[in-house]
C-alpha cells in the first residue's frame, strides 16, 4: 500500500474506534442511573464506582484517540477496558441458548475493537495527530 494512504488511514481508524467508545461514555453519562443498574444487574460490585470508571474511560479515551493524544495509552487502557468488559456484558457461553447468537456476535465484535486498539497501540497515531506534533 502507498505510503500516501498511512496517515489518512490512521486518521479514520482513529476516529472510527473512538466512534465507538465516545458516544457509548456520553450515554453513560447522560443515563447514569440506567447504567449504575445495569452493572449492577451482572453483579458486579460497586456499581457507581464502575459507572463513573467506565464513562471516563470510554469519554477520555475516545477524545485521546480523536486527537491522537497519549494514544498508544489511550488505546491499550481501551483495550483492556473493552476485553474485561466483554466477559461480563457479552457472556454468551452464560446466555440462554435463544439469546447466544446476538451476544456471541457482540463479543467477538468487541474482541476484534481489542485487536485494532492493540494495533493502534503497536504503531502509534500517525503523523496526523498530537503526539507526531509533539515529537517534531
């Protein structure tokens, strides 16, 4: 692949990775009750605590990944963030045999962000972003 491709490359997946985390932590923000209770609902303890870990997490990160600030940081924390998040919301080996399919499909979703957060993490933001600004 021509080189001329790399950095508007890295750009989009930047944005389309924090496309995902960013939205997902403002709707945890704006239904924090909804959300406290859903962690709540697998039964993990300290629901509040959780809620207010994975917001910032997901609206940090997802900032970080925009402006490519701290990125490879950003999107190991992500990275983790979303792997030990599908082991508890997409359990699909815990799920009733009619509701396996869609939550199967949500992990290996989520496992498949991980390997582009891990990638990310690999080889940096590119040369669009904050942190080449930084170097330079």
């Amino acid at each position: 692949m021509s080189n001329t491709l790399q950095n508007p490359l890295a750009l989009a997946g930047r944005l389309l990775l924090a496309s995902l985390f960013l939205p997902a932590g403002i709707g945890k923000l704006t239904g924090f009750a909804g959300t406290v209770g859903y962690i709540a609902s697998v039964g993990l303890p300290l629901p509040t605590l959780g809620a207010i870990l994975a917001l910032t997490v997901e609206i940090l990160g997802g900032v970080a990944l925009i402006a490519g600030y701290g990125t490879r940081l950003a999107a190991l924390v992500l990275a983790v963030f979303t792997l030990v998040a599908s082991f508890f919301f997409h359990a699909y080996w815990a799920a009733p045999a009619d509701q396996q399919f869609v939550t199967q499909l949500l992990f290996f979703k989520n496992i498949a962000v991980v390997g582009g957060l891990l990638t990310l993490a690999a080889w940096g933001a590119g040369a669009w972003s904050l942190d080449a600004r930084r170097k330079a």
